[in-house]
C-alpha cells in the first residue's frame, strides 16, 4: 500500500520534478551571488 501509493506520487510528481530542481539552482546560485559580492566589497 504505501510502495503504491508512493509510486503513484512520483508519478504524478514527475512533471514537476525539473521546476523544483530549477528553483533549487536559481536559489543556490542566488545565494552563491550575495557570498561571492560580500567577499568582494
């Protein structure tokens, strides 16, 4: 029940697996900015 369900889930979350891992890069590299600006001032 739960490996179906869980199946299911990734399924469906399939699809949305590319925006989530896109705004985890846009987050990263947003952060990586402000670290490398501070550094230099």
């Amino acid at each position: 029940m739960h490996w179906e369900a869980s199946a299911e889930l990734r399924r469906i979350s399939t699809s949305h697996d590319l925006y989530f891992i896109s705004l985890q890069q846009i987050f990263f590299f947003m952060c990586y900015v402000n670290v490398y600006l501070r550094d230099i001032k």
